[in-house]
C-alpha cells in the first residue's frame, strides 16, 4: 500500500509538472509566432536554442539560426515580419522533461494550411526552440499537381549538365 502511495504522489507530480512545461511551451511557441507577426528580431530570435535550426518550406531552407538570422533581418527592419495563426498544437515529452517536441497546424494568408514541427530542450533552465521546421500542408486531391509541379521547378533551377 505504502509504495502504491508513492507511486500515485509521483505521478501526481510529474502530470503537475508536465501541465506546467505545456503551458510554458506554449506561450514560447505563442510568442515565437506574435514576434514574427509583429516584426520583433530580438525576441524572435531569442526564442531559439544557441545551436537551433530553422528549416523553412523551401529545400535549400536549412538555416543555423545565426544563418536564418542573416535571411530574416531585412524583412524584420523592413517591418515585413511573416503572420501564422497557430489552429492546433500538440506537444509530447520524454521522461524528465528535458526534450519536448511539438507539432503545430497552421494558417497564413499567402501558403494557406501550414505544419510547423520542432523539438524544445532546456538552456539554462529555460525553454528554447532547437529546431523547427515548417512545411506546407497539401491536399490529397491536389497532391499530383503540386508535385509535378515542384518537380519541373526543380529541373528548371537544376544546373545544365
């Protein structure tokens, strides 16, 4: 009886503390996205990891964030920060909440449906986003088109042999 006792308060504490990371994660994630809308460089960019990674829609996106940093700043000083509205979120943890990865549906008036994924580890005792990718959700209905689509895009940039 005695270690069931203890096994219910440990669980009780670590659905607490888990509740409380998903919340703080949030707002992380929350902010992340109002910094971007509003254009905000500074508390975009300190929203990520030391050694974070932003993968955009685009293959050639694979940025360090000192690199994304150098793509993102003439849109952020030109006030052309980019809007996603988050429509769901889900956020799922490893024992000892020191790695947490997330998937996110989004909208944005130019790409329309958007997926937004990333893993969140702690710096320092704060959260801090390693790596986020986003990708744009296509239709199954219009899945062929838009692949070929891609595909003649690709041979068009590919260099002539």
């Amino acid at each position: 009886m005695k270690r069931l006792s203890i096994l219910l308060i440990a669980l009780l504490f670590f659905g607490t503390e888990l509740k409380a990371a998903n919340q703080t994660i949030d707002e992380l994630l929350d902010g992340f996205h109002s910094a971007a809308a509003n254009s905000n460089f500074e508390d975009y960019f300190s929203r990520f990891s030391s050694n974070g990674y932003f993968l955009g829609t685009d293959a050639a996106e694979r940025w360090s964030v000192e690199k994304f940093k150098h793509y993102a700043r003439p849109a952020f000083s030109a006030g052309r920060g980019w809007r996603y509205l988050v429509l769901s979120r889900n956020i799922e943890s490893v024992s000892g909440l020191e790695v947490v990865w997330f998937d996110e549906i989004l909208t944005n008036a130019r790409l329309g449906k958007c997926r937004g994924t990333g893993v969140v580890v702690k710096e320092n005792g704060n959260w801090k986003i390693a790596h986020y990718s986003l990708t744009l959700l296509i239709p199954n209905d219009i899945a062929v088109s838009v692949g070929t689509q891609s595909m003649q895009a690709d041979a068009l940039a590919a260099p002539l042999l």
